[in-house]
C-alpha cells in the first residue's frame, strides 16, 4: 500500500491512536454494540475507518451527559461501516435536545438552590426543594418512597 491509498482497515491500536480514547475503550464501545469489528485470519481485530467518526460521536456525546445506551439506541440504525455525515450528527443532536433541555434546567435549580441546602444540612423529606420538590413524595401516601423513581428533581438524574 502506498501513501496516496487510504487506508480503511485499521487495528485496535491504530483505532484508539487516531481516536484518542484507550484500546481498553475501543473494547469496551464493541462490547456495548456501540461499534463493530472483525477478526482476520490470523485472529487479530480489525476496524473500517469509519468507526473514528462513530468513537468522536461517541465521545461527544458523553461529555453532554448522555448514557451510552441512548447512544446506542440513536446510532443502533446508522451502518457500521457507514462515515457518519454532519446530517447524521444533526438527527441525534435534535433526539436528544430535550432531555438535555431538562438536564440544564434541572441543573440550573440545583445551582441555585444549592447553598440553602448546603446551609440548612438536614435533607428534610418534607420540606427539601431538591430532594422534594413540593413535598411530591407526600402525595404518594404515607411510608417511604423511592426519591430517584418518584421525584422530578434533579437526584434522578445522578
């Protein structure tokens, strides 16, 4: 193979060089079906190319907050050996817009509201703005509740 040819077999190593993120992390993206590769005859792992721009989406992707079973799921009908275009991008950027929306605002309250938490220090299931938002829990009757099931607030996003 000569210098001008592409090349668009790659190894792991030559996957997670190029992409930035450790073998162990090429791995564990197949793994979780996030991406797909092959054995050679010789056993050895092998990548389309395309799979540099599955990882970058990926990795974008977390760094907003977004669990890779969403990931997975938003790019489950994206072939693997298919380069992701700047249209692709866009499809998952909007499917996940609002609940990253929610995660801001969530995150705004928590912000805000934080200091008096901090400064009160007892977690009241009663009155705690964070933990219980307008005592939700207390509509639900008496006994204890799940907070991370039942509340809106933002320890559901934890």
């Amino acid at each position: 193979m000569d210098d001008s040819t592409i090349k668009t077999n790659l190894t792991v190593g030559e996957v997670a060089k190029r992409s930035g993120v450790a073998v162990s992390t090429v791995h564990f993206y197949e793994a979780k079906g996030l991406i797909q590769g092959w054995r050679t005859e010789g056993n050895q792992r092998r990548y389309h190319r395309s799979v540099l721009r599955r990882i970058a989406i990926i990795r974008v992707a977390q760094l907003t907050g977004i669990t890779l079973s969403t990931i997975r799921e938003a790019v489950a009908d994206l072939p693997h050996y298919h380069e992701a275009t700047a249209e692709d991008w866009a499809r998952f950027a909007n499917s996940w817009k609002d609940m990253l929306e929610k995660r801001i605002v969530s995150l705004t309250e928590l912000r805000d509201q934080i200091t008096s938490c901090i400064g009160c220090g007892c977690l009241s299931l009663e009155d705690c703005p964070l933990r219980n938002p307008g005592d939700e829990l207390g509509r639900n009757g008496p006994g204890p509740r799940c907070l991370g099931t039942h509340s809106p607030s933002v320890m559901e996003h934890t």
